[in-house]
C-alpha cells in the first residue's frame, strides 16, 4: 500500500475527502508511536507513490488507516467518532506488541525490541535500596 491507497480508506471510513499531505502526518504519528512503544525503527512515509514495505497491508489497515480517521476526526471535532478509531488503533496496537517478532523484520528493530535488557552489575554487591551503600 502507498499513501494515495491509505489516503482513499481514511477517507472512505470518515466520509471526509481530505488530501494525502494531511493524511501522511496523521500516518507518521502512528509510525512514531509504533516506534515509540515497541523499540522499532520503522520509517515514515515520505511519498504518495511508494508502497509502504516495513508493514504489511493486513497491519496499515489494522494500525495506520484508524490513526489517520482518528486524525481526521478530530480535526472536524467529532470527538465520538474519533474515540472509536483511537479503540480500533489501540487494539491492533496490542495484537502487533503480541505478534511484533514476526510481523515487524530485524531491519526495523532497536535494541530492547525483545524485551531483554542487559543487566548492570558494575556496582557491586554492597549497594541496598536506592543506591545506598550498606
């Protein structure tokens, strides 16, 4: 999918005819949460040609075409409308954290993506509660 394609279903779920420049702020917000929330370095969508490669369509229309119709209803201030695709985003949000190892490539991960971090054991043995030597 590309942005003209995700542009047209925003639109066709709002009943709104809003241009694809908006529509890729909205777009890119969701990548950044996506990002954000999940340690990934997913890129944002920067032309209307291009297909969008680092998720599949199943999860633009699943993540990104809800945020841009949340995006769209709010700015015309059907905030009713607007909770509803915000509910729709953050469900799909929860079934990508769940199924982000296959659905999000090694290419787009950050460190801490699984979810393992590196313990810090540089400061010994002798240190209790909040830093506190003993």
């Amino acid at each position: 999918m590309n942005l003209a394609d995700i542009t047209q279903a925003a639109n066709a779920f709002t009943d709104e005819n809003y241009n694809s420049t908006i529509i890729m702020h909205y777009v890119n917000t969701a990548i950044g949460i996506i990002n954000s929330r999940l340690k990934a370095k997913l890129p944002f969508i920067t032309s209307e040609v291009d297909d969008y490669e680092a998720l599949d369509d199943s999860w633009i229309m699943s993540l990104l075409v809800p945020y841009a119709a949340y995006g769209i209803k709010m700015n015309d201030g059907s905030l009713n409308e607007a909770q509803n695709y915000l509910m729709a985003f953050e469900s799909a949000m929860r079934d990508l954290e769940e199924s982000k190892l296959t659905a999000i490539s090694e290419e787009y991960r950050e460190p801490g993506f699984n979810g393992v971090y590196k313990a810090d054991l540089s400061r010994g043995i002798n240190v209790g509660w909040f830093g506190r030597r003993r």
